[in-house]
C-alpha cells in the first residue's frame, strides 16, 4: 500500500487548525490576494509568500515592510531583491510573478541562526513495523548565505540538530527540546491522519524563532529520506529507509 500524497499546503494547514493544541504553532497563513498581503505585511513586517503546492522550496518569497532609513517593500526570490516605494508597485510585481497560480502569505518567523545563517528542523514521522507513528529522524538545515529557503535541492546544508543548536541550548535543553518537537510531530501525524488515513509517513519543518517558540512550517507527506544520510549516525538513516522499505516507498536494495 503505498503512502498518501497531500500536496496542498492550505488544505494541509486547514486539517492542523481543528487542533486546539497545535493551533499555537501554525503561523498566521491566508490565500494571497492584495487585501490579505497588505493586512499581514502590516502586522507582522515580513512575510513568505509560498506555492499552495509546491516542493523544494521553489517559488518561495520572503516579502518585508521597510522601516528605515528608506521606507517601502522589498522581496527575495532565490538570490534575486527586489525594492519597491509603494505597496502598489509590489503587488503588481507579485501578482507577475505568481502568474495566476495560487500561492499562500504565511506570518514570516525570524529563524534562529547557526554562524549568521538562518536554519529550520526537519522531523520524520513514520509508521514503524507495528503499524504506530514513530519519530525516526531529526535534522537540522542550514540556508545558504545568499538564500531565504533552506531546502536541500536549494543549496541548503544538512546538519546534526545538536550541532546547529550548540549555541542556544545546554546538552540537557536540547535533548528536551529534541523530545518537544518529535511529540509536536507526532500530534500533528495523529490530526492528519484523521482526514487523510492512508498516510504512512511525514517530514515535518519546523522553525524556531528568536525565543526559542517552534512553529510548524509545512508538513510533507512525501518526504526526502535520504537528507538523513547526511548524519553521522547511520543508524538513523538504516531505520528510515527499513520502514520506508516496509510499506512500499522504496524498493529494498
């Protein structure tokens, strides 16, 4: 039985909002159109303005408000800035872009940093031989200087969740903290699997800001195993691919 595919985030992000405890985590997120671009600009400054479905992190904008010395707007795509003096000139900018497609603005969090680059986690989840969730991985990526999105495929750099996180926490607050986010994942696999119940595994992103709040970025149900290859543990990696193995996403090898 092969695993589920949902790709549409705003369906995805819907499903996670019926969930009393997991609603804290899930930045603010509307479809994009002018009112609702101009209204989170407003409140929160910067925003993504992201694929409703989309993988990689191809299409991913980072959209900000600009306080001073200049005011105006300006927008990332990739290695690409762009400023703007009006809200107008942005939108129609966007709307350009965009292309009639339908994308999502998301509350922009201010990632945590590892040597002055940005980087979010990756958990997975999977079903393990018992048929329960399991949190078989979590990893750690590193953005690439010059680039807002920390995917992979998108010059991103996979590393030890310990390593990334030795300049914010004691080895004791990041064994807590490690724990915290496989139970956020876990939860969020029990909520989707109540809409979708075919679903086998997840590859969950979660960022963590400045306080050191997580928040759920998006939730993969086609998630990339082979990130956790990086590790040096390859146990983890073995357990991940044996699962995937087991309900039929990979071919045994």
């Amino acid at each position: 039985m092969s695993s589920q595919c949902v790709y549409s985030k705003w369906e995805k992000t819907n499903v996670l909002l019926h969930s009393a405890a997991l609603r804290e985590y899930i930045p603010a997120t509307k479809l994009f159109g002018h009112e609702n671009l101009l209204l989170m600009l407003t409140e929160y400054g910067m925003v993504y303005v992201k694929p409703v479905n989309g993988t990689f992190g191809k299409g991913v904008m980072r959209v900000e408000k600009l306080r001073s010395p200049s005011k105006g707007y300006k927008y990332q795509l990739n290695t690409t800035i762009r400023t703007f003096p009006t809200f107008e000139l942005l939108h129609q900018s966007l709307v350009k872009k965009i292309n009639g497609r339908r994308y999502l603005v998301q509350r922009g969090i201010d990632l945590l940093r590892h040597k002055k680059r940005r980087f979010d986690i990756r958990v997975m989840i999977q079903r393990n031989n018992n048929n329960h969730w399991e949190a078989t991985g979590i990893i750690g990526r590193l953005a690439h200087p010059a680039k807002i999105v920390t995917n992979y495929h998108n010059g991103g750099t996979p590393m030890s969740f310990e390593s990334l996180m030795s300049t914010h926490q004691s080895p004791t607050q990041k064994m807590v903290y490690a724990i915290r986010l496989k139970q956020i994942s876990l939860d969020i696999a029990k909520e989707l699997e109540k809409h979708y119940p075919g679903i086998k595994e997840l590859g969950i992103d979660i960022a963590i800001d400045q306080q050191m709040r997580p928040w759920i970025l998006e939730v993969n149900t086609k998630p990339d195993a082979f990130i956790f290859r990086k590790l040096e543990d390859k146990t983890i990696f073995r357990k991940i691919y044996q699962y995937a193995v087991s309900y039929g996403r990979y071919k045994k090898k």
